[in-house]
C-alpha cells in the first residue's frame, strides 16, 4: 500500500457531525474526551498532544493485531512503526470520511499482506496459518494455568484461515463493523457474518476443554 | 472439543454477543490479551510524530522570543558604539587653555601645544567641568611644521565681546581646515601605533603639557612613562593581570592630562592625570588595574 493510497482512504462509515471538527480541546481531560478523528485533525494541526492520546488509545490493539497474525515480535515490531509512520505522513491530507479505526486498521491489513507477499510472494494468503500458528511464549512456565489457556487461544486464532482471522481481529481487536470489516475485505457483509461465525466456532472447538 | 455443545454449528446468536462486546469469546480473548507495545517502539513512534510538526513551530517560536531582545540588544550596542566614536572623533573647534594664570604662562603654554594636540579628538565632555571662563581659542597647527609655526600671539586680554568675537572668526577658519584632519588623525594613530616603544626622551623637541616627562611607579610596580613628545607607556611588572603594556598619547585639559590609549580595544576606557603633591593620580573610566597613584622614581 503506498502513501497516497493510505491518504486517500475515504470510507464513508458512520462518523458523526462534531468529530470532524471538534472544538479544541483545553486540556489533556478534553482530548481524551475527543473522537479519533477529531485528535487525529488537531495532530494535523501540529497539536501534539492530541496524537499521544491517540496513540494511547489504539497502539497495545494494534500490537496485538500483528502478533496474532503470527508475526514475530522484531516483525511486528517493523509492521507497527510502518504503519503509524504512513499514518504520520498522510496527517496533511487526512480527511475524517471514515472512522479513525478503519483507516488505522486498513492500514495496517494492507501493511501486513505487503509483508506476507515479499516474504512468499507465490503463496495463497490462506497457507499461512501453520507457519504461524508457532506461539512464541512456548516456554515451561507459560503452559501453565491462566498463562497455558492464554496461549492456547492465541495459537487457536492464529489457527484460523486468514480471512477468518483477520475478520475476527478487525472486530475484536479494532473494533471494526460488519460493515466497515466488509469494505476492507472487499466483500458482503454477509460474508463477513460468515468468516466471524465459523471462526467463533472454531475457537470455541479448539478450547472446549478448558473454557466449556 | 469434546461433547455436543462444543460441536455444534456456528450460530447468530453466538455471533451476536461477540458483535455487541458480549459473549464468552471476547471475554476470553481479553482476557488473553494483555501484550503491550513495547516502550522503545512507543518512543520511536512518538518521537517520529513529534519531529513531523514540532520543528516548524519551535523555529517560529524561538524566532518570535528572540526578536524583539535581539533588536533592544542590537540598537543599544549601535548607539553606544556611534556616542562613543563621536566622542572620540569629533574635533575640538580649538584648544581650550586655561587661563587662570598669569597671560604669559597661557601664551607659553599655547607655544608648546604639540603638533598633534590640534587634530586629536576631543576630550571627553566631562573633562570641561574644570575650565576656567577665561579661555584662550587656538586655531589648529597640525599641518604645520613645527619650524613654521607663528610667533604665540599676545596673552589673551580678559574675556570680552571683542575676543569673543575674535574666537569666532578663528572657529570659522577652523572649520575649512576640519576636512582633512580626518586623514591626518588616521595617520597619527598609524604613526602612534608604530612608536608604541618609548622613543629616547632625547629625540623630542618640548614638553607638552605641564606634568613632567619622566618615570614614575606605582605601589603595584606599575611604571608609568611620561614622555615630552606628547606619549605615555604603562607598563606592568611580570605576572601583572592588566595587559603588560599600554601606550598612547597625551593630552593636556586644564589641571589634568588625558591618555588616549593607542589600542582600539582600550580606546572606549578614559584615563586621565592629576597631580597630587609629587605624584601623579592616575583615574580610569572603566575600573582599569592601571589606576593608581604613581611616584616618581
């Protein structure tokens, strides 16, 4: 996904009236209380303030979103800064037609599919999942207890068939629609209901013995 | 993945909890997810966000502080340079003797006036308190010769409106000659420059001003060098903090004698003599290590 492709993103999904130009905020309390799109017009605006709660409110999400896309941690790492970096380059022409969200996390879906074609440029995206399903935190301690069911579902999701996934962390982790994970995915919304029910489904298989 | 519940198809109403924020599997998946952004990557980040809007406006920021003291700073440092080079430079419209004694002793005094008394600059104005109302008005000899200087005039009669007069005519005369002491005061300064070293009190044909040329000592060792060519040298003994040197020329104003240092970096420091008793009292305008009472040796 090149720059220009991340500064004209122009969803048109649910926004409302007062987030695209939000009053200024007097303090740190009134940026937290602004929408995201409303911060990420005052960072435009050389408020940097407004970019720190922002990236307060979105960075451990989307962290999160690439690890359980299987990436390891110096990837995820890498895919992470590229992200909030194209994002910090398009904050001139960035325009709230779509939630802040949906940018971030079209963003980021694009960042991580360029990655998977330089890495196997010949693979279908869907054979991804076993290479990734290897939990890093594999270690004695972390099989136990609480630590053992957390990776477990970890592995499950990284389990999935990638679309699956990806729907499911767009939801879970991004907070995204039905409708505004069905754009991104260039799909129906019914397909997305789809992929989220069948992967519900699988992890609730995949972990039955410990969470019935 | 065992029994039938766990089996069974995908269903709305599963789906529907999840979509609302409900449901075992978010809960679950909050549960297990609790990484973090590492710090270094939240520096990284922030810091690349920072430097995308910050720079510009510090530059315009620190551009606005710094304006208006920058120009204070600026006027002040220009006037105070123009006052004190116009103090420095301005001509005296002619050498004001004083004329409290005795006539004759004003005429002798005009005769041994040196060549360079006429172009040198004038005296600082606080120099004037001493003056006496009695003035004798010289017109400027400096270009020339020493052999070719005319005959003192008679002594000054007491102030009248007929001398006063007379003093004004030769202002005038002044005036024309005031063109080209520019260049004869770059020149002596050149020329004062180059004779920093005390020439032999042999080669110099008078005295002038009333302090005798000679050597004289300070209780710091200091030497002070008065010459009859119209020069002094300050000289510090070993180790001493001012400058080990410092010459220039002489200057004669009423009961006291200026020194203008040679050195423009010491130009803007005024000196002046006075005699107090046998010695000699040597003040300075800038709190100068040179300032002291000399003796003569």
């Amino acid at each position: 996904m090149t720059e220009s492709a991340a500064a004209d993103f122009t969803a048109t999904a649910g926004l409302a009236d007062d987030a695209a130009m939000p009053p200024p905020p007097a303090d740190d309390a009134a940026a937290d209380a602004l929408a995201d799109e409303g911060l990420m017009l005052r960072y435009a605006g050389g408020d940097m303030a407004a970019f720190e709660t922002l990236y307060r409110r979105h960075k451990d999400a989307l962290w999160r979103y690439f690890l359980r896309h299987g990436c390891d941690e110096a990837t995820a790492g890498e895919l992470f800064q590229d992200v909030w970096a194209r994002l910090i380059g398009a904050r001139a022409t960035y325009r709230p037609q779509a939630r802040f969200a949906t940018w971030l996390y079209t963003l980021a879906q694009h960042r991580l599919i360029d990655h998977w074609r330089a890495q196997r440029p010949h693979d279908d995206l869907d054979a991804h999942e076993p290479a990734l399903a290897a939990p890093e935190q594999a270690t004695p301690a972390a099989r136990a207890g609480q630590a053992e069911q957390a990776g477990r579902l970890r592995r499950a999701i990284a389990a999935l068939p990638a679309e699956q996934r990806s729907a499911f962390l767009l939801q879970a982790e991004g907070g995204l629609t039905l409708e505004e994970i069905a754009r991104q995915q260039g799909v129906g919304r019914e397909t997305v209901k789809s992929r989220l029910r069948y992967a519900l489904a699988k992890l609730r298989q995949e972990l039955a013995d410990v969470w019935p | 993945m065992s029994g039938p519940e766990n089996r069974r198809p995908p269903d709305d109403h599963e789906l529907d909890e999840f979509l609302a924020g409900g449901g075992p599997h978010r809960a679950r998946y909050r549960a297990a997810s609790t990484e973090q952004a590492p710090a270094a990557l939240d520096a990284a980040v922030l810091a690349q966000a920072r430097a995308a809007v910050t720079p510009p406006a510090l530059r315009r920021r620190a551009a606005r502080r710094w304006r208006l003291p920058l120009s204070i700073a600026a006027t002040l440092l220009l006037s105070v340079g123009l006052v004190s080079r116009v103090q420095r430079e301005a001509p005296p419209p002619a050498i004001v003797a004083q004329a409290k004694s005795a006539p004759g002793e004003a005429a002798g005094l005009r005769a041994s006036a040196p060549d360079t008394l006429a172009a040198a600059p004038a005296p600082p104005a606080r120099a004037e308190a001493p003056r006496s109302e009695k003035r004798i008005v010289v017109a400027p000899q400096a270009a020339r010769p020493r052999e070719a200087l005319p005959p003192p005039p008679p002594p000054p009669p007491p102030a009248t409106a007929e001398a006063e007069a007379e003093a004004e005519a030769q202002g005038a005369a002044l005036a024309q000659a005031r063109a080209g002491q520019s260049e004869r005061r770059r020149a002596e300064a050149a020329q004062a420059r180059a004779a920093a070293p005390m020439p032999p009190a042999a080669q110099v044909p008078a005295p002038p001003s009333g302090f005798a040329a000679g050597h004289y000592r300070s209780a710091q060792d200091f030497e002070l060098q008065l010459s009859d060519d119209g020069r002094f040298r300050l000289a510090a003994p070993p180790g001493a903090s001012p400058p080990p040197v410092l010459t220039g020329r002489r200057r004669r104003e009423g009961d006291a004698e200026w020194l203008l240092p040679d050195d423009a970096a010491d130009a803007s420091c005024r000196y002046s003599l006075r005699r107090e008793g046998d010695a000699l009292d040597l003040q300075s305008s800038c709190g100068s290590a040179w300032a002291g009472r000399y003796w003569p040796r």
